[in-house]
C-alpha cells in the first residue's frame, strides 16, 4: 500500500510528464507550422496553400527597432501577430513597409530612416523575400543611422531605389495606398477618406492596372463634357442675343425701306410739279 508521501511524488511525476508530453507536442506543431510557411515548402499545400504574385513569403531583421535579430515566414493566407504591447509587431509591420521601398510618412512615425536602426548598433537591415512564378524575388535594405541612406539589393546585386521601386509596381504592391497597407497611425486619416478617395483607393489595390486608368480617363471626359456643355450653352446664349439684336434691326430695315420709298416718291412728284403746273396754265389760256 503506498504511503501518502508516495502517492504525492506519483503525481508530482504524471505532471511533470504531462507537462514535458505537451511542450514536444507544442514544439513539433509549431515545427511543422514553421515548415509550412517556409517559401521552399509554399507549393506543398494544395490550392488553398498556394502563395499568389506577390506574396511575401519571408521577412528578415537585423537590429530592427526592437529587434536584433529576426526571420517570419509568413503564410499563403491570413496571418495575424499576437503578442503584448512593445514586443515587436508593429516593428514587422514597419519592416514591410521601409522594406518595399515605401516612406517613413506612410508609417506616420519617425520622419528619418535611421530612427528605425535598433539604439546603440549604426545600421541595421530589412530583407523581405516575395514570391513569384519563375522564381522569387529578395530585396534587401541597408540603413545607415550616421546618415540616414539606405543601399538596396535585388537578389543580391546591388540596385537603387528606383529600381526597387519599380520592381515593387511591377507586383502590384502599393504600400502608399491605405485600403492595401493601413499602419495603425494612420487608421484615423482612413477614417477621413471620402466615398471617392475610398474607391479609388481600392481600384488601385485590388483592380488591374488599367481599372484606375479607365477610372481617370472617365473623369477627364467627363470634364471635358462639362466643358463643352457650358460652351454650348453660352454659344446658345449668344446666338439668342444675336436673334433678339437681329429683330430689332429687321424693324429698323422695314422703317428704313419705308421711308426711303417715301423719299422716293417724294421726289417723283417734286419731278411732276413743273408739268403740272404748266398743265395747269395752258389749261387756262
């Protein structure tokens, strides 16, 4: 029969044991969650696991805000970041932008690129892989805080930032544009949006290129139109005033006829006088 001291230390042992079973479990799990967001695993997953042109399928710090160093693996889907205040998710979320080419005004927060280097290193590094279909692109970002320049790579050859820039078009991504890229500082400048910024807004983030275009060029017409249609209507009014100016002259015309026909007779009986009145005088002899 075993001893109440016995019973104890089982206990304390099956917990322990329990304790140890789950943290294997828990660490397997997030293993294969880590394999399965890994960019060399991405085509593993069936169609619902497929990553679309784009996609960001890793992110790398190095002395990053808070972070000395860094690598997610984004998912195909959605992926949320849970974790308490001041432990680095929206430091991610500024990595993504500043790693995209996108400026220090879209996140709303440090106006100098250097203020994003972690305190106390003189540079630190972004480097956001994307995927594609023949095969994925990495850009990597170089801060140096002493004068807050960056020196940018594209799969490992050195680029500036226009290139990156029109790399970053190229796939559709807009960090600029709040319906695709929203930091949580300028959530209340998306709240502002009118019902017209917010369409725009999202024909650029999830239409093709050319839907904005089209959106553009609609306007320009419609402009345009409306151009055309207060000439025309002056052009109506003008000829309007034209019609009334024209009545007035026609009755000035009648009067100017009528008189001269009087003129004209007139001096057709002054012509007359003389015979008449030698008419009248051989008349009398």
């Amino acid at each position: 029969r075993a001893s109440p001291g016995n019973m104890a230390a089982i206990g304390k042992r099956k917990r322990i044991s329990h304790l140890l079973t789950n943290n294997i479990t828990s660490n397997n799990g997030a293993a294969s969650s880590a394999r399965s967001h890994d960019p060399r695993h991405a085509e593993e997953g069936g169609s619902n696991g497929r990553f679309v042109e784009g996609s960001i399928v890793r992110i790398s710090l190095e002395n990053f805000l808070t972070y000395d160093s860094c690598e997610v693996y984004p998912g195909p889907n959605l992926n949320m970041i849970v974790g308490a205040n001041g432990t680095g998710k929206s430091s991610i979320v500024c990595a993504i932008c500043l790693g995209l080419a996108g400026k220090t005004s879209v996140l709303g927060r440090g106006d100098k690129v250097g203020l994003y280097v972690k305190r106390g290193f003189s540079k630190g590094s972004v480097e956001i892989e994307l995927y594609r279909h023949e095969g994925n692109l990495t850009i990597h970002r170089e801060i140096q805080v002493e004068n807050n320049q960056s020196t940018w790579m594209i799969n490992g050859r050195h680029a500036n930032l226009r290139n990156v820039e029109e790399v970053v078009k190229g796939l559709q991504i807009q960090v600029g544009n709040l319906c695709q890229f929203l930091p949580q500082e300028k959530v209340g400048e998306f709240a502002k949006m009118t019902k017209i910024e917010l369409l725009e807004a999202t024909e650029k983030s999830v239409g093709p290129p050319e839907m904005y275009n089209f959106h553009c060029d609609l306007k320009n017409f419609r402009s345009k139109e409306r151009e055309l249609e207060n000439i025309c209507k002056e052009k109506t009014s003008f000829l309007e005033k034209m019609n009334q100016r024209n009545e007035r002259y026609k009755q000035d015309v009648e009067r100017y006829y009528e008189k001269k026909r009087h003129l004209d007779r007139i001096n057709m009986l002054e012509r007359k006088k003389p015979w008449v009145v030698c008419v009248s005088v051989w008349v009398l002899l």
